[in-house]
C-alpha cells in the first residue's frame, strides 16, 4: 500500500470550497423543488383532469428517469436546441429543482391526504373559500406532518449532488477529482471528500431531528 494523506494537506482549502459551492445550488435547488412540488401536489387533488394528468405525467416522467440524465439533457441540449450557451451551475439547479420538485409533491400531496377531512368539512360549512382553505388551514397542518421526509429529501439532494462534477462544476466531488489528477493518487482525496459529505449529511440529520422535535413540542 502507498498511502500518503499528508500530500492532500495543500489542497485543503481548495476542497473545502466546494461545501459551499454544493450547497449553495442545493438550497437554490431545494426551493426552486418545493414551489414547484406545492404547485404539482395541487394539481393532483384538483377536480380538473388536464392539471391532475399534467402532474401525474410530470412525476411519473421525472421519478422514472435517471437524474444524471436529465442533468446532461438539459446541460447539453438546451445550446443544441436553442443556442444559449447555459451554464453549469444553472444545469444543475434547473435538473435537481425540477427532479425534486416531482417526489416533493408526492409528500406533500400524502401530507395534504393526510390531514383529516373534518378540517376541510368544516371550513366549507362556515362558507371558507377554497384558497384560503388550502393556504390556512390544510397546508400549515400538512407541512408539519411532513417535514422529516422534507429534510430527508434536502439530505438526498446533498449526497447525490456528486453527480454534478460530470458536466464540470466545481463541487465538492469535483473538486477532489482535480486534487486527484493533480496528485496521481486518487484514494486519499476521494476518502477526504466523503468525510465531508457524510459530515454535511450528519449535520443536516441532526438539524432536521431537532427541528421535528421542537414543532412537536410546540402542539
């Protein structure tokens, strides 16, 4: 064995950029998912067939094909089909906002199911508008209900966004290649750069347990 950890000290600071690279199109990613996942989950309870078909084709699309795919689809054809010339960092954004936002609203169509029909019985007893209804009184109890597989899917997106180091952007996995190339030994920075993946996803456990926690002791 021909290990030397040592080598890889150098280039610490230049890894450690890439957690803030990562996460940042994550969290823009994460939103870019949940507004878009809130609109598709109100498709699906609709009474009108067109936006419950769109919806249902839109997950089943996007939860049946692999995001890399849709990842190098959207970074390589976009200047193929229409000559703009889109970034790596927008590719990745628009890939894992539009992949999320379709398993985001099946949790919170579960969690709007989930909530109990008296709710929605007696808001329109007392003559309650539809869109007040949903924004008042369904969704605040749904999005309490599903949080934890919310966290879970912000925690998912962290650990796939690896992927994003195939059309060059400058994660944090992307960033180990480099150190690698760089070094001719790839081991040391690949084991480093999942340290810190398996650190970030820890962290955000812990975040998403405590604030589970905190809104049940709020009831």
């Amino acid at each position: 064995m021909n290990l030397d950890f040592t080598q890889i000290v150098p280039y610490i600071p230049f890894m450690l950029e890439g957690i803030g690279a990562t996460l940042k199109f994550v969290s823009i990613s994460i939103v870019v998912g949940f507004i878009l996942g809130t609109i598709l989950a109100m498709c699906k309870i609709t009474k009108i067939p067109l936006l419950k078909w769109f919806a249902d084709a839109y997950t089943s699309i996007f939860r049946g094909t692999p995001l890399i795919l849709q990842l190098m689809i959207i970074y390589f054809a976009v200047p193929q089909l229409t000559g703009y010339d889109i970034s790596a960092f927008l590719s990745a954004i628009l890939a894992f906002g539009l992949n999320s936002a379709a398993y985001v609203s099946e949790i919170i169509r579960a969690g709007i199911m989930a909530v109990d029909k008296g709710q929605t019985e007696a808001a329109e007893a007392l003559g309650v508008p539809y869109r007040p209804m949903m924004l008042n009184i369904i969704l605040p109890q749904a999005f309490k209900n599903i949080l934890p597989a919310l966290m879970n899917e912000f925690i998912t997106l962290t650990k796939e966004s690896a992927i994003v180091s195939t059309i060059g952007y400058l994660d944090l996995m992307r960033r180990a290649q480099i150190v690698g190339a760089d070094l001719y030994a790839n081991f040391e920075p690949l084991l480093f750069a999942g340290l810190i993946y398996w650190v970030m996803v820890f962290i955000l456990t812990k975040i998403g347990a405590l604030v589970e926690r905190r809104m049940r002791q709020s009831d």
